[in-house]
C-alpha cells in the first residue's frame, strides 16, 4: 500500500516518540508500512532541518573523542597519561552533551530512550555520590567521581544521539582502529625502543605503563571479530585479520600475565558465541574461504612475530613458559601473585568492617595502612611503598561502596548479561548479532583483568565500557523505540545553562590540575636532589594550583622540617594527616618536627600512631628511644633501642645508643657489647671506636684491647673529641 505524503509526514514526525504500533493504530495502516518509512527515515535523515549541522557535530566529535582519547599524552607532568586522557574526555563528553542539548533546543523536543541499562547506571551513579558524602577524605571520591559521571554520560550520548545503525559501526570501527594503533605504537616501542612516546613500564604505547595499555587491548580486540564477519570487502578481511593478529602480539610483548588470561577467555567465548550463532542462525553467508585464509594469514603472523625481540630470534613459547613460572614464588622472593593475595585478604578484613556502605568512594587507599597487615602481611609496604589500588577492581569497589554499591553493579551486569543474549539471537540481523558478541567478549575480558588489575580507575576503560553499553543499548532499542519526551524549553534552556558552567568550571579545573601536576613531577625530582628550597618553591606552586591536592603538602613539610622552618611543617602536615589520618610518612615528620621543638608529649603521640600501622618500623621505634633518652627515662628507652635492634639487627646506630643508654646506666660490660655490635657493622665508625676503647681501658681492664680500638679512632678521624688525651694514652 502507497502511504500519502501526509501519512509519511507524520509517521517522520512522531516516529521518534511513539511506538509502530500506536502510529499504525492512529494512521489506520499496518505496522510493517509505518516500519518501512522509519527505517528509511533512519537510514537517510533529512538534512533540510535547523539542527543538521549540530547534528553532525554531535556525532562526528563523539566518533572523534572515541578514537582519540587514547593517544592523549602531556609531558612534562608527573601523570603524563592518565590525566589528560581524564581531562579530554570529561571536557569533551560535556561539550557533546551541551551541543545535543542546543540542537534538541532547536528542534523543540528532548527525547530520552527508554532503555533497561537507564536505572541501573542512575541507581549506582547517584549511590557512588551519596558514598562521596560519608566518606572521610571527598578529594579522593571526587576524582573518580568526576570520570565516572563523565563516562555515564558517554552512554547517555551515545543511546540518545545515535540512532542510525551506520554511525554505531563508525564508532564500533573506530574504537578497534584505535586499539590496532595502540598495539602498533608498543610492538614499535618493543622492537625499536622508539622513546619519542614517555613510558614508566614499557612497551606501553600512550598509557605510561604496559598493564594499563593492555586493558585498553583486552577491550577492543575482539571488536575485530565482528568488523570481520560484517565486511564484504575480501582486501579488508585480510587488513583486519593481520590488525587483529598483531594486537596479539603486543598482548604477548607485554608480558602481562592477567593479559594473557583475559586474552585466553576471550577466545574461548568468542568461538563459542560464533559457534552457536553458526549453528543456530544456519547463516553460511558470512564464512567464507577468503575470511578463512585471512584468520590463518594472522594466525601465522603470531607464529613469527611471537619469536622476534629486539635482539633478533628469540623462542616465545620459552618465554611464556618462563612468565608463567613466575607466578609461583623462587626461592625467599616475594613474587606480585603473594603481593595480591595479601592485599586482597586483608581488604576482605575492610569490607567486613564495613560491609554494608563501605568507607566511601576513592577511601581504599585512606583506611588500608591499617589493615595492611590484619590477616597477611604485606612485606613491601614501607615509608617508600605504599597502595594506592587493591589491583582487584571488584574488591576495592566492595570495600569502598559496600553491598548496596555491589548489588547495583549486579544488576547492570544483569541487564547488559540479558539484552546481550537477546541481541545474539538469529531474529536479529548479522550486523546486530556480530558486533554485540564483539562488544560482549570485549567487556567479559576487561572484567577478567579487572580481577588483577584497577582498569576502572583509570580513564580509558570506564569510558569505552560506557561507550559499549550505550551501542547495546541503542542495538536492543531497535526499530519499536520508546522515549520520555519533553517539550518544554525553559527545561532545555536551564540544562544547557548548567552544563555550559560545568564545562567552563572543568576547563579550569583541570587546566589548574595540569598546572599543579607539572610542579609536583619538579616536587618529586627535587626531592629525590634533596634540594629542599626547590620543594618548597614548587610545592607552593604546585598548591597555589590545587589545594585540594594535599598530598603536596607531605613534601613540603618534609622540605620545611629538613630546612628548619619545623613550625611550618608541622602547619603543612596537620593538613596532610587531617586529609589522610593513616599516612604514615606524614605522621613520622611530624614527630620528627615536635620533636625539634621540645614538644615530646606530641612527637610521641605521632610516633605511636605510626606504630599502630607499622609496629615493626624499627626507625620509629629508635625515635622514641631517643626521646626517653632526653627526658632522663632511660630504662623506657633502653626498651624501644632493644625493640629497634631486634627489628634492625644490621643496624649499627641502633647498637651504638643501647651502648650510650647502657653506659648512662653503668651497665658497662652490656654497653661493650653493643658498642662491639657497632664497631663490627662498621668498621669505620670513629666514634663506636672511640666509645668502645674507653670502656675497655677505663672500666673493663681491657687496656690492650682499649688502645687497639683508641688508636683505630685516631686514625679514622685524627680531629675526633678529645683527641690529645686518647694521643696521651696511645703513646
């Protein structure tokens, strides 16, 4: 039947905010007519309308911001990855959101899909901001806040912005590109150490470090598999098997073992998912001998690039066999695998503690000092090494959001679980059903990484995830789409208002943030230098920036305490430990600053907070022996050096004041022997020297063995105290 241009014209009109069937009823025609003209009206949008160039805008710059986002990189700042990859994407998905909501303006209607995936993002977005709230250091919530918010909207863009099945295969395509060259930027890093491209953990193309690199891998390499079984172009089959082909081999070049494993299940859940569609769909069309020789073409390309390295043939199976070794423990080393299960274990402990809400978004690394220990101990953490993620994205989200945080994941893992599936069956056509088991595979082996590793709290993997639910989303809608329609305008014009100050409140945000980043990365060389006037300098750049970042304020009340200034730095570290109360570099200056102010009540109160973290720091303990020393309780000292030797038995200053302690006390046989300890750890020592033939020629009747060790003393260092009487005695 021949629809009137009327009829056309008003199924185009309200098409986008009524159902088929309802159209059809109003209209008197069948659902299959109203159908056609909405599928055509998708696949050739009009261009005579206001908003078509916003329109283009919208949908180019998302395509854009996908590809591009992760070759972002800044040098010259200490998070020269991570941090403008964040800073680009939350500027741009806001920019987005402002230009949809100007062209929804124009076209005087703001619709917003009815989607399953709508609420469950919502419900945890908003119990993730409710958890900021309670949570005891905000700044540390904000954060990832700010980029899950961000990569919420991503979906929000995505589902309502891109109706049209070709733009969501554009942005599918351009993802797996961006993947490809990523894969191409690190086997080029591997091969030819190309170092134009900053690296910590190489080969790590633009993510600082090669585990990072790999979830942003793990996530697009399977996308190939449905650009593969969707293209017609038999040249292109083999251009994407050989892209496909060499991602493995970056995966392989990273040597990254939670990689290998995520690569590993993806496979066999690609090739089962394939399997079934083959068997269920009974859809030969899309296998051929052409893909068939392309898949082994890759397949062989693995083969040989698995075996070169940048010093020519070298066995890659060996090396897998070698890497896989490692994951049990040789010998007294400590190996990652320990490491893991340690933090793991005692993060469980956290989330016992607080089972229900958590401490609160961003907190892990706030509270965990405390448990660092509490069922295993972790033996890497130190002054100079301490968490700042659980490696288990899972855990820490538990011990951060508790079990209502957990359940709303649930259910979002429910619902993308069940429109996947729905999407995969043989009434949907090819292109649906090959790019969500894509896309599915992708997120299933993002999750398995982020078993071992923390892909969501960096920048990248939450927002491509949230790009991907969004096409899921967009997919499952289908034709039969269903909106909340909103018409009035002052709605739309304070939207746009609020989104316009969010966007230039986060240019200048994290302009400021980049700012502040650039002075700390000077901060933390400078400290390295020990040029403590330099710390301060930059450190009160680096604040001027974001005093919110507190924990410039560690170096710089290190930097004050080390110049003298120890008032300041106590000022500086107050703020430090208000921020976070288990830091326990902070709290070990700040007793070293009371302590050089003859407040000995607060230093020792700083030093016991240190204990009930570390209880076996045996630095921490020789402090406060010192302290007892100067307040004439020698015994309470004697006890800590005691404790601090133990801890520390290599330790030769430690040995040295229980023999100052013990002489004080007259114990002087006891004293000889630490003073002896001293002397054997350091041969060089003039004073434990010194010290040690005083005993043994004054009060032990030791004088051979006194001047032996006089006489060492003089010769070490002829200026030593006292130097004449000890010449006197020599000779």
């Amino acid at each position: 039947m021949k629809l009137s241009k009327k009829k056309i014209k008003y199924i185009r009109r309200h098409g986008s905010a009524e159902t088929a069937e309802k159209i059809a009823h109003d209209l008197r025609i069948s659902v299959k007519d109203v159908e056609r003209v909405m599928r055509k009206s998708a696949a050739k949008p009009s261009r005579k309308t206001p908003s078509a160039p916003l329109e283009a805008v919208f949908q180019w710059g998302l395509i854009c911001i996908s590809f591009l986002a992760p070759f972002l990189f800044l040098r010259g700042i200490y998070d020269f990855a991570n941090l403008p990859q964040m800073a680009f994407i939350q500027i741009g998905v806001t920019l987005l959101l402002l230009v949809w909501i100007i062209k929804s303006f124009v076209d005087k209607k703001w619709l917003i899909l009815k989607s399953p995936f709508n609420l469950p993002i919502i419900a945890f977005i908003l119990w993730s901001y409710v958890s900021a709230i309670y949570a005891h250091n905000k700044y540390e919530a904000f954060l990832p806040l700010m980029h899950w918010t961000a990569s919420a909207v991503a979906f929000f863009l995505v589902i309502n912005g891109l109706r049209e099945e070709k733009r969501l295969i554009q942005l599918v395509a351009a993802i797996f590109v961006s993947g490809f060259l990523t894969a191409l930027l690190g086997i080029a890093q591997y091969l030819f150490n190309l170092s134009w491209v900053p690296q910590v953990v190489p080969p790590a193309a633009t993510f600082a470090n090669k585990n990072m690199a790999v979830h942003f891998i793990v996530l697009t390499f399977p996308l190939g598999a449905g650009l593969i079984l969707n293209n017609k172009n038999k040249i292109l089959d083999w251009i994407l098997c050989i892209a496909m082909a060499l991602m493995v081999v970056f995966l392989f070049y990273t040597r990254t073992r939670a990689g290998w494993l995520a690569f590993a299940v993806e496979v066999l859940l690609l090739s089962v998912l394939l399997g079934r569609d083959y068997l269920k769909a009974k859809d030969v069309s899309r296998w051929n001998k052409n893909k068939g020789f392309a898949a082994t073409l890759g397949v062989v390309v693995v083969c040989i690039m698995i075996n070169v390295g940048p010093h020519g043939f070298t066995s890659g199976f060996s090396r897998i066999a070698e890497r896989a070794a490692k994951i049990r423990p040789q010998g007294n080393s400590y190996s990652s695998v320990e490491l893991r299960l340690a933090i793991w274990r005692n993060t469980l402990e956290m989330i016992k503690d607080h089972p229900l809400v958590g401490f609160g978004l961003g907190n892990h690394k706030v509270f965990y000092p405390l448990y660092h220990r509490k069922v295993v101990e972790e033996k890497i953490f130190s002054e100079k090494s301490q968490l700042s993620n659980v490696h288990n994205d899972f855990l820490q989200a538990f011990a951060e959001l508790g079990l209502i945080g957990m359940l709303f994941l649930a259910w979002l893992g429910f619902v993308l679980l069940r429109c996947s599936f729905r999407l995969t069956l043989p009434e949907n056509s090819p292109e649906i059903r090959f790019f969500t088991i894509g896309i599915t595979v992708g997120l299933v082996g993002l999750l398995v990484n982020a078993g071992f590793s923390f892909p969501f709290q960096r920048a990248i993997p939450p927002f491509v995830s949230m790009i991907f639910t969004g096409i899921l989303g967009s997919f499952y809608a289908g034709d039969n789409r269903r909106f909340y329609p909103i018409s009035k305008r002052w709605i739309m014009l304070c939207a746009g208002v609020i989104v316009f100050i969010s966007l230039v409140w986060l240019v200048r945000f994290h302009y400021h943030g980049i700012k502040c980043d650039q002075h700390f990365l000077h901060i933390t060389q400078l400290e390295k230098q020990k040029n403590w006037k330099g710390v301060i300098a930059e450190g009160k750049k680096a604040y001027f920036h974001n005093p919110r970042r507190i924990k410039t304020l560690s170096y710089m009340g290190r930097a004050f305490i080390e110049t003298g200034r120890y008032r300041e730095g106590i000022e500086a570290l107050k703020k430090v430990i208000a921020a976070y109360p288990n830091h326990m570099n902070a709290l070990l200056n700040i007793g070293v600053a009371y302590a050089s102010i003859d407040d000995y009540k607060a230093a020792l109160e700083a030093y016991e907070k240190v204990l009930r973290i570390k209880p076996d720091y045996s630095k921490v303990h020789n402090n406060m022996a010192n302290l007892y020393m100067k307040q004439k309780k020698l015994d309470k000292a004697l006890e800590e050096f005691k404790i601090a030797a133990e801890l520390d038995p290599k330790n030769s200053v430690i040995h040295f004041n229980i023999g100052i302690v013990e002489m004080q006390k007259r114990e002087y046989k006891q004293a000889a022997e630490a003073f002896q300890k001293a002397v054997d750890l350091n041969p060089d020592w003039d004073l434990a020297q010194k010290n040690l033939g005083i005993l043994c020629f004054q009060f032990l009747n030791k004088k051979k063995k006194g001047l032996e060790h006089l006489k060492k003393a003089l010769e070490l260092n002829p200026k030593i105290r006292d130097a004449a009487q000890i010449q006197r005695l020599v000779k």
